[in-house]
C-alpha cells in the first residue's frame, strides 16, 4: 500500500488539481523612498519601480551603497505600501528645498538626511530632531487617538496636499506599469498609521482596484482619524464609490500595548456583535511576523510552548524607552482564545482571522531570507551598523527579523484572485522559507482512506480548508496537514497543530501537539518530542541538511475534542535549525558570536486556523 507521505507528494506535482488553486507568494508591506521615515533613514533613490523589479528578479541598485543586488527567488505579487502620512512630502522638501511647515525644518531635515546617508551611527540632536518630534509620547492609546496622529511639527497641512496628490498618482501608475496578470500581480496598497500614545494598531490597507479607481481617492490617513472604526466606514463608503473592493490587515500587534486586540474598542467601548462583524468584513487576515518581531506568541503568555520564544521585539515606536510587557492583545494566538470569548457574549467573534507575513522593509527590497537579508532601513546592510547600541532607545540591525512572506492559495495570479483568498482566508505565512503548507479538515478521513491522489484531491475539494469553519459533530473531525521544504532551503523538523477552546468554567485554553515529525525519533513517557539535531557550524554560518526531511504529512484527530466546545485549530511547522542572520554578519566580520543574539533559530510556517462551531 502506498505511503500517506507518497499520496501527498503525488498530489504536489498535480498542482491542486482538484480546486484549480496554486501556491502565490508575494509581500504584502513594503515602503518606499516616498514613506517620510523610509527617506530620512537613508532610502533616498528607490521608488516602486525598483521594488517590483526587485520582486521579478530583476538586479537592481541597493539604496545605500548602490551595490547591485537580486532577490534569490522572484515573487508571484508585491503590495507596495508607503505611509499615507506625509505621503512624499520629506523627500520633496528635501530635495527641492521647499520648507512646506513654515517651521524652520529645513535644516534639521537636511542633517538628519545626510547624516544617515554618510554615517548611520549620528547621535546629533539637531538631526534627529525631526525623525523623535514625530514620534508620540508614552500614553494611554484610548486618550491618545482622541488628539492627533502626530505632534504638531509633523503634521499634515493644506499645502503638502497637491504633493501628495502627485505621489500617490505616480505609486499607482508604476502598480498598474508592473501588474501582469497571470505572471505577476502589483497590488495597490498603503499604511495607516495609528499610532496612539506608542500603542502600535497600523493597518495595511490593500485594494484589488488599478491606478484609475485608487485616483478617485486619497488614502485614508491618521489626520483622518485614529480610530479604526473610522477606517472601515470610510472603506465601506469608498469600495461603493470606485466599485473595488478592499482589505486592513492589522500590523505589529507584539508592540500595540494590548490594544490591537483588546476587550473593548479603541473608543473604550464593550464588543457588540456589529462592531465584530464590521471587523471582520474589513480585517480578515492579520500580519503575524514580520521585521518588528514574531506576533504569534510570547513564552509569558504560552510557558507551555517550548517554541515560544521566537524572534521576540521588545521595543516600543515613541520618544521615550520604556519596559516591554507583554498583554494577551498583543499576540495572535491570545487574539484566537479571547475571540472564543467574546463570542459566546456578543454572539460574533471578532478576531477569528486567518493570517500571513510579511517584510515592513523600508529599504524597497522585499527580502526575508536570513543570507540575503538587506535589513529594516537601508543602512542594515551593512553588518558593523547593525551591531547592538547601548542605547536601549536605539534599534540595531540584528534586533530586526529576516521576516516574512505570505502564501496565498489563489485561483489565478491576479489582483481580484489574491484578495478573494486573503478575505476567505486560504492564506498563510512564513518567516521566510517558502514551505508549501496544505491544511484543511473534514468530518471523518483516515490515511487509509488516502489510497491515491485522486482519493486526496476529492478529500480536498469536500473538506474544510484553512480559514474555514466546521460544522458540529459528535466525534473529532480529521485535519489533513502536509508541508513540503523549500527547495532551496532546510529540511523540516515536525508539524503542529495549536488548539485553543474555552472550558467549561468559561477560561480560554490552549495545547500544542506534535503530530509529524523527522528522523524516526520517539515521543518520551511526558509525550515530549526530543529536540532534532543542530548542524550549525557558527564559525562557518553553515548548516546540513543531513537531518530533518523534505516532507511531512499526516491525519490526525483530536485526542482531547468535546462536540460542545467551540475551538480554534492551526498548524505551525518547524524547519531544523539554521544560521540567523545576525551570525552570517557576525562570521563576516570575524566576530566570535553576534552579541547577545542567537546564532541559530528555526524559521517556521504557519497556517490560518480553522474554527470548531459546535
């Protein structure tokens, strides 16, 4: 009989033959020399034109030291997303010396510019005095949104208006120049950016419309409003008015204070069904790594998960360093287990969303692979910047993650297809490696009844994929997970799949199982699964794929399900460990070790949940 693991790989090669679906990647935040913070950090020359020809696999000109540079793998899809605060308007003043403010900024804006272009390292107060006065100072988000989005020398004034006009007809133009569909797809896209009292709730905001419906409008910024409520009504007036559609992806919730998801509103108020439901209309996909930190988890938050410490941040965006804390409204799998909640109250969970990843890169290279990775800000490309400041204040290269991608299982390569499965949820992320993850459920499939592809492909096509939701039933549905290593990178350890459901007492649980893994080795009598061998040779920042497989797949039923308990189900895979980047950089520079970062982690997959509804 035929392997469960032979079946998969058979089905692989159909190319989801059954759903006519394929495997797209692509970034869904990336900035350019028109972001304000992108410009004044150093990207002084690389527009969107230079981001999709990175995307393609097109050598382009690195922003800071001009060195050529390419993308090892090209990309199925790019959202270029510039701030919509101030859209252009540093890198006009700056370059065409006009002082729109009336403020006297000039010259600040000019050494902070130069400097970060010559020396990263500049501590002059005169040229950071635009970058901190743009920050928000450490308060409350919920008194914070009700003033504005930025202090008062950053803000927005009616004379930078036609500059923004300007930029965000030449952003669209270049998305529509580059969008090819059924080869590659330019989203037209941009960041909100609330940024309450140092409470980081940025959204992505991504429209499936070309440069002529996004030239009806102007993004929609904070010197709109702060409040993310706001931002929905304004996507359900605009997507009737162009006749697009729309979506807000939520963005670096590690760093938001507890309040991207929290148990009320940003205006303070309790979590009704319509305030749910009109979130998940416009927010049903959720950014859970990128450059800024993993967003899955934290080890205070789950000290049960052994793999919970992954690519921690512990930096909040505001003038003044401060401790980091950790709230269950920061992180993903809380947000899960909080919606179960909410939902047995309100009668809608708000936070049942599926999730990708993505990069936050300002450099306008989409890179998220740990040996070719250019860094958050241009200057990160140079390993002796990114070495840790004493200033705790101060961020350093190698506090930043080689992270993410988002895979998306679309029907075609085009803008309307890639949003559709972003808004039904059959999308997933990686920090990186391009691991080809399939996950779905149905009511009762044992492997035996995985004879063949065909028996696999009608499975799929019958069964519940990831982002859906299951209907009730009196036994354990059975979850079909597969996941396939990159084809350039490291072989996988094991697969997860992360439950969480609320007990009878109404306390909101979780539990990691191991349900595949490599290498023969044996669960011991805790049900603990010992570690897989580290190969990392860290004077060399060489690894061997001598361990770990280039495949794993099994059914599993849940061992401890309840027909009368609502429940979330993820799978998360593990790759083997291999070289960070801070190591690659540290081996470069003859350094024993990168400080105290780690040589080695383990990249990882993870899939959107699917729901239990009893």
């Amino acid at each position: 009989m035929r392997t469960l693991l032979s079946i998969l790989a058979c089905f692989i090669a159909s190319v989801s033959a059954a759903e006519e679906k394929q495997l797209l990647w692509g970034d869904t935040h990336l900035h350019t020399t028109y972001s304000s913070d992108a410009y004044t950090n150093g990207n002084l020359t690389a527009d969107p034109n230079t981001a999709y020809r990175y995307a393609r696999g097109l050598p382009v000109l690195h922003p800071y030291h001009q060195a050529k540079v390419k993308i090892e793998t090209p990309l199925d899809f790019l959202v270029v997303t510039d701030h919509a605060e101030m859209l252009g308007v540093v890198r006009t003043m700056h370059r065409d010396g006009v002082d729109y403010t009336g403020l006297g900024l000039m010259d600040s804006l000019k050494a902070w510019v130069v400097g970060t272009a010559l020396n990263y390292a500049i501590d002059s107060g005169d040229a950071r005095s635009l970058f901190t006065a743009a920050l928000p100072e450490p308060m409350n988000a919920t008194e914070a949104a009700a003033g504005n989005g930025f202090s008062e020398t950053a803000s927005m004034i009616p004379e930078m208006m036609s500059t923004q006009i300007d930029i965000w007809q030449n952003i669209t133009n270049m998305a529509d120049q580059h969008n090819e569909p059924g080869v590659f797809s330019a989203l037209i896209g941009w960041e909100w950016t609330s940024l309450p009292g140092g409470s980081n709730l940025h959204r992505i905001v991504i429209t499936d419309g070309d440069a002529k419906s996004a030239q009806r409008y102007q993004p929609f910024s904070v010197n709109d409003s702060q409040y993310p409520e706001d931002l929905w009504a304004w996507l359900e007036k605009t997507a009737l008015l162009v006749e697009a559609d729309f979506i807000a992806i939520p963005h670096n919730s590690n760093i938001s204070k507890g309040f991207m998801f929290d148990e009320t509103s940003l205006r303070g108020e309790v979590i009704d069904k319509d305030y749910a439901e009109l979130r998940m209309k416009w927010e049903p996909i959720v950014e859970i790594t990128q450059l800024k930190g993993d967003s899955e988890t934290h080890p205070s938050l789950s000290p049960d998960d052994e793999f919970a410490d992954f690519e921690t941040y512990d930096r909040y965006i505001q003038r003044e360093w401060q401790p980091y804390e950790a709230k269950p409204g920061d992180y993903v799998r809380s947000a899960l287990k909080r919606g179960l909640i909410i939902e047995q109250r309100a009668g809608s969970n708000p936070y049942q969303f599926g999730v990708v990843g993505s990069t936050d890169s300002h450099t306008t290279l989409a890179t998220a692979n740990e040996r070719n990775f250019q860094g958050k800000f241009p200057a990160h490309s140079i390993p002796a910047n990114n070495r840790k400041s004493p200033d705790k204040s101060r961020l350093s290269g190698w506090t930043m993650s080689a992270s993410g991608l988002t895979a998306v299982w679309a029907t075609e390569n085009t803008r309307s297809s890639i949003l559709a499965a972003m808004k039904r949820k059959e999308v997933y992320a990686t920090t990186g490696p391009r691991i080809r993850l399939q996950f779905f459920a149905s009511k009762d499939i044992k492997e035996q009844d995985l004879k063949t592809a065909s028996d696999y492909q009608q499975a799929v096509k019958q069964g519940v994929p990831m982002g859906g939701e299951l209907a009730a039933q009196k036994t354990s549905p059975s979850f079909v997970v597969q996941a396939m290593k990159d084809p350039v990178d490291a072989n996988l350890d094991r697969i997860q799949i992360v439950k969480g459901w609320v007990d009878e007492t109404g306390l909101a649980q979780e539990k990691v199982y191991d349900v595949a893994w490599s290498d023969e080795r044996q669960l011991d009598e805790n049900g603990k699964l010992p570690a897989v061998e580290n190969t990392v040779d860290t004077k060399t920042a060489m690894y061997e794929n001598s361990v770990g497989a280039a495949q794993l797949a099994t059914v599993w039923r849940d061992p401890d399900f309840s027909p009368a308990q609502s429940a979330f189900y993820y799978a998360r895979v593990l790759q083997i460990p291999t070289p960070r980047h801070s190591l690659y950089d540290a081996v470069a520079m003859e350094m024993e070790k990168a400080e105290d970062f780690p040589d080695t982690i383990q990249e990882r997959a993870y899939s959107s949940a699917i729901w239990y509804k009893p």
